[in-house]
C-alpha cells in the first residue's frame, strides 16, 4: 500500500511564503498525474493544481500565478509552491497520485 506524506504547512501572515512537499513510497509520483487539493473547514475538497508524468501541468483560477506545482524525479517528490498568500487560502492541503487514497494532509493558516 502506498503512503502518502504531505509536510511544509504552518502558520504564515498574508503576503507570505509556502513550500509544501508530498512523499510516497515507491516512484508512483513520478509515473503517474499528482494533483494537490485543499478543504477550508465547512467546505468541500477543491482542486489547486496537478502535474501529469509528461510535466504538463493545470492550476485552478484562483492560484494561478500565485502556486506553482513542480516534481523532483530524482527525490520522488512533488512539490506545491505557493507565493502571495491569502487569508482565502487556508485550508488542510493534500497531494493525490492517479489511483492512489488520500493522505493525512497538512495543514496552512494564512493570518495576521
């Protein structure tokens, strides 16, 4: 079974800077898409971005621009880039490989 570790969240003031980060056994992350979403509490899970095995990659409306979605083949990781960030973004954000459940999350809190 594959394990999922999301990591980089915290607590950051708007403007600011994350580097979030998703591991898995295996390569999986580099064979197959890996989309990263988020759930504000009392919402549902939406979509923020996703890189295909080819490095195409898609961003939802309201990242683009700000995230940017990379992958590391040799560390089998991918990576969520996110500048300029907003009180809006806050939320428990996951990564999800093609076929694979959903991990733990981890969490980010944009606040002064």
């Amino acid at each position: 079974q594959v394990q999922l570790v999301e990591s980089g969240g915290g607590l950051v003031q708007p403007g600011g800077s994350l580097r979030l980060s998703c591991a898995a056994s295996g390569s999986i992350l580099s064979i197959y898409t890996v989309g990263w979403y988020c759930q504000a509490p009392g919402k549902e899970r939406e979509f923020v971005a996703r890189i295909s095995s080819d490095g195409d990659t898609v961003y939802a409306s309201s990242v683009k621009g700000r995230f940017t979605i990379s992958r590391n083949s040799a560390k089998n990781t991918v990576s969520l880039q996110m500048n300029m960030l907003k009180p809006d973004d806050t939320a428990v954000y996951y990564c999800k490989p093609t076929g694979v459940d959903w991990g733990q999350g981890t969490q980010v809190t944009v606040s002064s």
